[in-house]
C-alpha cells in the first residue's frame, strides 16, 4: 500500500510539471512553508528552500503573463516541451527515491510519459487557444490551470490516489477538448462551420 501511495504521489506531481513546472513547484513549496501539506522528505526537501521558492514564483508569474499574449503563449508552450517532460520524470523520481529501486524506475519512466502526455494535451488546447486575437481567453485558461494545480497540490499530499485518478480524468477530457477545438476551428476556417450544429447526413 505504501508503494501504491508513493507511485500515486510521484505521478500526480508529475502531471502537475506537465501543466506548469514552475508553478507547481512554488505551489508546493508554499503550502509546505504555511504548513497545509507535510513538508517534501529526502530529494524533495529543496522545495521548501526560500531560494528556490523565490525563484519558482518568479517564473510562474513570466508564465502567466507571457501565455496571456497570442503567439507568445504558443511560443513558450513549444519550448518548454523539452523542459516539462524531463523536469517531470525527475520529481518523480526524487518523490520516490526513499521507495525501493522498482518503484522508483517505475516513477521516473511513467513520470516522464505522464509529464509528456500533458504537456502535449496542454501545448495542443493553448495553440487553439491563442488563434483567438484577444487576451482574455487566454486569461481564463490560465487561471483554470492555477485552480487546478492548487487542488492537486494540496491532493497529493493528502489523498494521492484520488489525486492521480483526478488527474487522469482530467487529462482525457482535455484530450477530448482539444480535439473537439481544433475540429470547431477546421470547420470555421474552411467555411464549414454549420456542420458543428447540422449533423452530417450519410450519401446513398
């Protein structure tokens, strides 16, 4: 059961640095300074250093503000793919290290396939985001993403299963999302826009 919970521990993280590594980790490091989750042992002590809070805050703030702009939030979406997904495997890694070796491969390579997946999921939903010329939609994405790293973050902790299984869900319906997005906006730009509303009819 105890490695059941670490995994569920190591993969909820994981999925929390595919959406926002910098936020999460500031997220994290602030609940444990407050004390509203039990502070990170072993590797995952650094979290809680002013330091490193300090600096993940930072970056999270130029996140938000830089993804509120069209085109620059693509921009810093492609870019952190080769950051997201290796950052991922290896908080997942350091949140299982006190488990035993099998466990913790087991963290780093699925950590690392869940932080991609997210981040993938998440790159193709702000790309159709960001055809929209306005900043707002953009700005209700992001604070919809604070909201769920905070719930997670303090999830993890506390209840981790439920966490992962949350954050399963949550990445499948996005998957769904950003597929019904890009086809609304096929549609719209090919002229093709009625068939969102009038069903297709079958040819005979």
């Amino acid at each position: 059961m105890a490695s059941l919970i670490t995994l569920a521990q190591s993969l909820g993280l994981a999925y929390l640095s595919g959406i926002s590594l910098y936020a999460s980790v500031a997220l994290l490091g602030w609940a444990a300074r407050f004390g509203w989750i039990t502070p990170p042992g072993g590797l995952l002590t650094g979290l809680t250093n002013p330091v490193i809070i300090a600096i993940s805050t930072v970056l999270a703030l130029i996140e938000f503000l830089a993804t509120l702009i069209p085109g620059v939030a693509s921009v810093w979406e492609t870019a952190h793919t080769f950051i997201r997904p290796p950052a991922a495997a290896v908080l997942a890694v350091a949140t299982a290290w006190h488990a035993n070796p099998s466990i913790v491969l087991a963290a780093g390579l699925l950590g690392g396939g869940l932080g991609l997946a997210t981040h993938l999921t998440k790159l193709g939903l702000r790309v159709a985001v960001d055809t929209s010329p306005e900043p707002v939609t953009n700005g209700v994405v992001n604070f919809a993403e604070l909201s769920v790293l905070a719930t997670l973050s303090y999830l993890i902790w506390h209840h981790p299963v439920l966490a992962l299984v949350i954050a399963l869900l949550l990445l499948i319906l996005t998957a769904i999302l950003v597929r019904v997005v890009w086809r609304a906006l096929r549609n719209f730009f090919t002229g093709d826009w009625k068939s969102l509303f009038v069903p297709r009819t079958g040819t005979r």
